[in-house]
C-alpha cells in the first residue's frame, strides 16, 4: 500500500474555539493542540464546551504526543480533561506550557504530566514524525506554526497567525523557513481562517502602543484603567511601557493577570521594573495622574475585574469621574451584550471609556486576507485545509487558495469528525468520527444535547406540573387534575387557560381509564400529550410538562 497520512478534525473547523486535531501515519498519532470553547449565552449554565475525546480515548495506546501551537484556551484550554484518559508527553514552548501548566496545576491534573519545552527552530523526532517548530506572531509570544516531516511530504500547520513585520519583541514569523519549506513541497497546508474574510493586512501590534500612548498623554490627570486579555504579553508591556513614560505607578488587578505577568516576567518575555509597581491596596495613596490599572475583564466576564470594577464591587479601588477606562480588546463573538453592560455601568459611575469602536486600541493576532495570500505564496501547498474558523471563514479561505493557483480538486472544506488522508496522488476524504460539542456545566459535570434542550424550553416557555390520582378499585379520577406552571401563568388572565387544559386532560384520562389503562406511567404519558397537544396546537407554546398521574 502506498503511503498515506491521515487527518483526522476533533474541533476547531465550524466554530472559534476547541482546537483540536490529529495526525496519523503507520499507525501513530500526534495530537496538535486541545481546546474548549465558551458557550453561547442561550448555552444555559453551560461553563466550557470540549472536543468530543472518544476517538481519542479508543485510541490511547496509539497516541504518542500532543503538541500546543500556542497558550491560548481554545489551544490549550480542553488539556485538563485530555489528559485524563491520553496521559502522552505534551510539547510547546516554554511560555506555552507555562500557561498550560498553570491551568493543569489549578485542575490537580499536573501531577504525572510530561512537558517537554521547545525553542524557535527547533527540530525533533515526536512519534512517526519529525517536527519543526517554526516561530509565528500571535496576540500572545512564543507562537509556532508546525512543519511535520511526514512519508507524504512536509504537512504545516499555521498555528494561530498574523505576518506582523514589526512585532514587540522583535520574534517575526520565520518567513525565510516557511519559504524553504515551500521551495522543498509542502504536501499539505492547514491554515488559520479567522480573519479570511477581511481584506488588506491586519495591522502590527507596535500601531496599538502608539493609540496608548497619545491617550495617556492627552490625559495627565486622570488614573488610566486598561483591561486586555491576560495572555497578551505584548499589550500589556506596551500598557506599562506608556504608564512607565508617563511616570505612573502600575498595579496590576486579576488573578490570570497577576500569574500570567509573573510567569512572563520569570521567563524573560516581558519587562516591568519593580520599582514601577504598586499594590492595589496603596492606588488611594497616589493621586489619579500617578496611577495605571492593568486588569482582566475586557470581555465583559461577571467575575473579572473589570466587570467588579463596573458595579462598585472590586475591593480596595473603585473607578469614579477621575478615571479613563481603555477596553484594550474587541469583543469575541457572543460576549458583545455583556461587553456593552460593562460599558454602561462604568458609565454610571461617570467614568470615560474607551473601546476599539472609537480609537484603534486593539489589533488582532489574525492574518488578514494579504497575509493570507503571501502564506499561500511562500509554501505553495499542493493541498490545502482550511481550519481555525466558522464555516463561512473557511469557504473564503478556500477561495482565497484557489484564487492563488491551487486546483479545486486539491482544496478541501472540512467540519468537525472528518477525516482526510493524503498520499501523492492527492487529498480525500477517509471518513467521518463523533466530534458533537461536549458540554460542561461546573456544577453538574458533562452535559448531554437532552437536558440543555430542556433548559432553553424552561427558558423559552417554563414548566407545567399536571397531577391526578386515579382509583384503581373503581378505575375513576379521585384527586382531581390539578396544574401548577413557573414560568408562565399569571393569575386571572390565564385562569380560561387553566379551566381548559385541566378539562382536556381530565377527558385524556377518563378515555384511558374506559380502556381498562391503569397503569401510572402510561396514564401520566396520556396526561402529557393532552396537555402538550393542546398548549402546542392552540397556544404555540411548548412549556416542559411534568406529569404525575398516580394510581392507588
Ligand atoms: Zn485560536
Ligand atoms: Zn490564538
């Protein structure tokens, strides 16, 4: 049998979010990265959604790696569960597995774990494959893109990217190795879609410090509050190069925040003088031109900073008339509403905000369609994947490579669960896995399709408790069919409602009882559909229905 190298999507392709994937030859398995993905808000009391693990977890004792692109949550976010059930040595670069560790260490899942830190450049033997890992900017340091040496030819997967030309810490996404990789044949590309739909070039993040800095200057005398993702190094040392230039103090607010600048400090990736740094408790000790607040929430998370920060409710500093609040972000789709809250109630407390709507303080870590184009030139894959988007990113993405030269027949859109095998003669679909969204609700643990159904229902209608007790010596109704709701009724104006669906069951139920059905459970199902039938057919309404008919 010629050789062949197989694909396999375990999440990342038809959402942002739980990226995920794995590479198969002669048997082997690498896994390239695992990560979770936050709910939608109608998700109800969903907390993070996983790749579906069970291909994986069938598999273990083929998995030899897993490998991060880089310490973001929807990379590395989904680990703690992984690891688990596939307990393999897990590769990235030291501020990646750093970041990685951290939430392990928090899930007491770190324990017997192997991290095995890479530097820019570096080639090494993981399972069936050589593996290269190439330096990439992202919106957070020590990003790679992977080239696997695989029996088909070189496969490289982007990792999360953008071509920024003047970057922070002056690390450039290797162009010259991705072009080297391209003059020796790339047998198949997967490349990052997120902002494939965006024409031009996205901008350096240098273009947000310098929008940092002219607002800190127009504002001497205000206290500068600035949120941002806690993971973006390079924000945040242009945050505290600005507040360092500007002679303020800067104390930093948020649990990820403070772990994630001491573990960049250690590591050398970002540089804060001590001297500059204050305690959070000591801010009301300086006068508000003095000071610069760095902390998490730009989000709109309920219980990060900034959201505290919002209601009055963060403890030693409350945010008023003499502060300038800089949103340093842009919101992930999905948490615009509680963003815009956010926003709202700062404004309450009379403070001046400042969003990536109205000043350019955010840059995204994503290519844009130029930069997209010039990835294509420089590897000129002869096959190509889409990945990293929804579905529509990845059809632009698509068309984008064919655009560039690439036969149709050589570009593939895939989705979650699908599998791909290359060989020389091409790229084909091989298959299909279980790769559904896998719930987590903090409190109750995984979550199955069924009762989050229920839950929007609950929402969307409420819920009907219709009881009865049945006589079974003389087979008639003897505690009359009662209905309670939440959720719904209210009083006189139901009240027709109420007389109508207790008559239409009380008729269900005397049918069934004429048929000789004594049965509780099949009595309360009869209770059930009368209830339903009728509510569905002439109210549209579909509440969750409770019955309990008991016989005795
Ligand atoms: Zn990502
Ligand atoms: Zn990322």
């Amino acid at each position: 049998m010629a050789d062949t190298l197989r694909v396999t999507f375990l999440g990342g392709l038809g959402e942002i979010g739980r990226n995920c994937l794995a590479l198969e030859q002669d048997g082997r398995i690498v896994v390239v990265d695992a990560g979770l993905m936050f709910p939608e808000p109608t998700m109800y009391g969903v907390d993070l959604i996983l790749p579906d693990f069970r291909w994986l977890i069938e598999r273990r004792d083929r998995v030899d790696a897993i490998v991060l692109t880089h310490g973001h949550e929807d990379h590395t976010g989904a680990l703690r569960y992984l690891v688990k059930d596939v307990n393999v040595p897990i590769y990235g670069s030291p501020l990646t597995l750093g970041f990685a560790r951290h939430r392990l260490s928090e899930a007491k899942v770190a324990k017997d774990l192997t991290f095995i830190e890479v530097a820019d450049g570096e080639r090494r033997r993981i399972g069936p494959f050589e593996v290269e890992f190439i330096p990439v900017t992202h919106s957070v340091p020590s990003a790679h893109a992977l080239a696997f040496h695989t029996k088909v030819g070189v496969v490289v997967h982007s990792g999360d990217f953008k071509l920024d030309l003047t970057p922070i810490d002056g690390r450039r996404t290797d162009i010259n190795r991705l072009a080297a990789l391209g003059d020796e044949g790339v047998a198949l590309l997967l490349a990052d879609s997120t902002n494939a739909e965006e024409p031009g070039f996205t901008p350096s993040e240098a273009s947000v410090g310098v929008a940092l800095r002219r607002l800190f200057l127009e504002r001497p005398e205000r206290r500068m509050v600035v949120a941002c993702f806690a993971s973006h190094i390079h924000r945040i040392q242009q945050i505290a190069d600005v507040a360092h230039e500007t002679k303020r103090k800067i104390a930093f607010m948020g649990r990820s925040m403070e772990a994630n600048v001491k573990l960049a400090r250690k590591l050398h990736l970002l540089r804060v003088d001590s001297a500059d740094l204050i305690d959070v408790e000591n801010i009301s000790r300086f006068s508000p031109g003095e000071v610069c607040v760095i902390c998490t929430g730009s989000q709109g998370e309920p219980l990060a900073v900034l959201s505290k920060l919002s209601r009055g409710d963060a403890r030693n500093f409350k945010v008023g008339p003499d502060d300038t609040v800089i949103l340093s972000s842009h919101p992930i789709p999905g948490n615009e509403w509680s963003v815009g809250r956010v926003i709202d109630d700062l404004h309450r407390e009379a403070t001046e905000v400042i969003h990536s709507g109205q000043e350019p303080v955010h840059a995204s870590g994503h290519a844009r369609q130029g930069e997209l184009r010039t990835y294509q030139q420089l590897l000129r894959p002869r096959n190509f994947v889409p990945v990293h988007g929804e579905y529509r990113h990845m059809v632009h993405h698509a068309e984008l490579a064919v655009s560039m030269g690439l036969s149709p027949k050589h570009v593939l859109i895939c989705e979650d669960g699908d599998q791909i095998e290359v060989s020389e003669k091409g790229i084909r679909r091989a298959g299909k896995v279980p790769a559904g969204f896998h719930y987590i609700d903090g409190s109750a643990g995984d979550l199955d399709e069924r009762p989050l159904e229920e839950r929007r229902m609950l929402a969307e209608y409420g819920v009907l408790l219709v009881s009865a007790g049945v006589d079974r010596a003389s087979a008639t109704i003897a505690q009359p069919v009662a209905i309670s709701a939440r959720g719904w009724f209210e009083g006189a104006s139901d009240h027709e409602l109420l007389l109508t669906l207790t008559s239409a069951v009380r008729t269900a139920i005397q049918e069934a009882l004429a048929e000789g059905n004594l049965d509780s459970d099949s009595l309360s199902k009869v209770a059930q559909r009368a209830a339903g039938r009728l509510l569905g057919q002439r109210y549209r309404r579909q509440p969750v229905i409770l019955p309990a008919v008991v016989v005795l």
